[in-house]
C-alpha cells in the first residue's frame, strides 16, 4: 500500500493500465505476453532515472515521464530495433494525483507515438525512482552493434549535440544565456527525441551504431573498442551542432568556442545516434536520413590505428585537454 486513498492496485488501474495493440497480453496477469514476429529477434533494454542523479526534484513530472521513455527508445533506436513494449517498475515517496496524472501523460504520449505497450512492471514506496524496461524486435541478424566499424568507414552524427549540456551549465548557474536560446536547450534536455525512424532507417546501411547519451567521444569510444578500430573526426563540422545557437547568430557571439566544443563533444544527453558507414554507402545514409526525417552529418572516419584523433578542417591536431570525456582516449 501506497496511501491510505489510493492503494498499488487503484494506483495501477487508473494510471498504468490501457489494452495492449501490440503485445499479446498486458497489464493484469503475473507475466505480460510478448509475440515477436516470425524471424524477428527481441531487442531488450533497461534504463534507470534515479532523483537528485538523473533529474531534479522540480521537475515537470509530464516531462520526466517522457524522458524515461526515451532513453530506452534510443537504445532501441541505436540497434535498429522497432518499440514493441515496455516496463515500468517505479519507486515513490507517495501516491500523488498531483505528480501521477501529468507523469502518466508524458510516459503515455510518448509510447503511443511509437506504438510501444505499457505491459506490466511493479510499484512500490521508496525514493523516487524510475526504471524502464524496453523491448524492441529486429528481423534476426540486422541488429545495428557496436562492433561493425571498419577502417575507412564515415563516421555520423544525427541532429544535435550541446544542448543538453547547454541547458545544464544553465541550470547550474555556470553559463548566462538568451531566454530563447535556454528555452530551446532546456527542452532538448528535458524532453528528447529518441531517434526510433533513424535507427530503422539504418539497418542494412550503417555498419555500427550507438546512442549518445555520455557524449559524443565517449559513446564513440565504445564503438571504437567493440569494433578494435580507431578514428579522426573534424571538429569544425561539430561547432555548428548546438541547436539552440542555430537560430540566433547573435547571441552565439561571446560564446566561448572552447566551451562550445566541450558541449558539443563531451555534453551528454543528448539521445541522437552516432553511427558508422561504408564510404560507398553515402547516399543510402542520405536516402535513410530523408526517409526519417532526421538530419545527420557526416564528422569524420574510422581508421585502422586505435585511438580517437580530433583535427581541425586542414587536418591539424586539434588539443583537447580540458575535455574530461577524453582522457579515455589519451
Ligand atoms: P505481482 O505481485 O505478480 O508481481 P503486482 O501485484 O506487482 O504483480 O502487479 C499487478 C499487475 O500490475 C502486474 O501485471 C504488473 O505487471 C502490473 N504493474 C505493476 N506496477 C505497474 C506499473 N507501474 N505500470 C504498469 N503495470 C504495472
Ligand atoms: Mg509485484
């Protein structure tokens, strides 16, 4: 029991229960029941939010609903898998009308624009605490990994890198910028968009892929080490990926370029898909790209020698010390 009023079951009821359009049973038994289309492999993922690490405790429940969801859909995404379903096991101080109804709208609206059930999970008084549970399916073998970079490949980004960041530094009282400008940043940081059609778009056409959500180096480091392969990116095609610094030319004036790189390369939370492909394969990306109506760039290549190297748009090597992200790769 969660409250004198509301017990876990009304809780469950009135909140977490719809009919399943997907799964072949829902909430309500002791297992949900998932049927994976014939040949297709299930993709499963979990990502925890906890407060105080993840989020802070002021924030708009509809959007931390939205969040939770989409930090799984993009590890969906970054396999190529497409949503079938989810889990929510949730912790809460208390059972809220005021927080549940507005968390349960952004968690919902999220999944019914990408058809992902809700199908079961557990709830239970504690810190609040949200972890998700994703399933996905692939048509076997065509799971986008870490592991299939290789030399000579082109190295991509989707969307927008900083923001996230941005919207931080902000929040921490490090940076001072336009009300627009943090408008825009602050939603990227709160409600971000999981790159599901992009990740779909890929199969067959990139040969790795990964979400960013640690930063850009980190997160292609990983590819990186999976695939045993290293790789130069030309920093000047990142500097324009802030997008909340696209509009207003302006206010990016004062904005130190040092501080932009570090966002751009080292921000995190920024839930876009970096990803590798075939020089050959360039226009595939690009008819991938357009069909998911999702910008990607194209920022560098893999390379046989291990390691990441940053360079400059004539090729010098480009020192990034002060990004802590980096130290990794050193
Ligand atoms: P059990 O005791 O068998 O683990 P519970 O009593 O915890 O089941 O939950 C009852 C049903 O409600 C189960 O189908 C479970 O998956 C579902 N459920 C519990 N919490 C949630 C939640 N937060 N969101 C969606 N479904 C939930
Ligand atoms: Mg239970």
């Amino acid at each position: 029991m969660l409250d004198a009023d509301m017990g876990e079951f009304d809780l469950i009821e009135r909140y977490f229960t719809r009919p399943a359009a997907r799964a072949a049973l829902g909430v309500g038994d002791d297992c949900a029941l998932l049927e994976p289309g014939p040949g297709m492999q299930l993709a499963v993922s979990s990502d925890m939010l906890v407060e105080g690490r993840h989020f802070l405790s002021t924030v708009d429940p509809c959007k931390l609903g939205h969040k939770a969801l989409a930090v799984n859909l993009s590890d969906l995404a970054a396999c190529g898998a497409a949503p079938l379903a989810f889990t929510l096991a949730l912790a809460l101080p208390r059972a809220d009308d005021a927080w549940l109804a507005p968390f349960a709208r952004g968690l919902l609206a999220l999944a019914d624009q990408h058809g992902c059930d809700l199908i079961g999970g557990d709830t239970t008084q504690g810190p609040l605490n949200i972890c998700i549970t994703v399933f996905g399916e692939v048509p076997r073998g065509q799971a986008l990994l870490r592991s299939g970079a290789q030399a000579g490949d082109d190295v991509y980004v989707s969307g927008t890198l900083g923001d996230a960041r941005l919207a931080l530094e902000v929040f921490r009282g490090t940076l001072d910028v336009p009300a627009e400008v943090f408008r825009q940043a602050r939603a990227r940081l709160e409600q971000p968009t999981p790159r599901v059609a992009l990740g779909l778009a890929l199969r067959g056409v990139a040969s790795s892929a990964i979400d960013v959500s640690d930063g850009l180096l980190g997160d292609l480091g990983h590819i990186l080490k999976a695939s045993g392969v290293g790789a130069v990116i030309d920093t000047s095609m990142t500097t324009n990926l802030i997008a909340a610094y696209q509009g207003p030319t302006k206010a990016k004036a004062g904005f130190d370029s040092d501080k932009q790189l570090d966002y751009v390369l080292a921000g995190g939370d920024d839930y876009e898909l970096v990803f590798t492909a075939q020089v050959a394969r360039r226009q595939a990306v690009q008819a991938a790209a357009a069909h998911a109506q999702t910008p990607v760039t194209r920022i560098g290549s893999i390379e046989a020698q291990p390691g990441l190297r940053l360079v400059d748009a004539q090729g010098a090597p480009v020192s990034v010390q002060h990004l802590r992200s980096f130290d990794h790769f050193a």
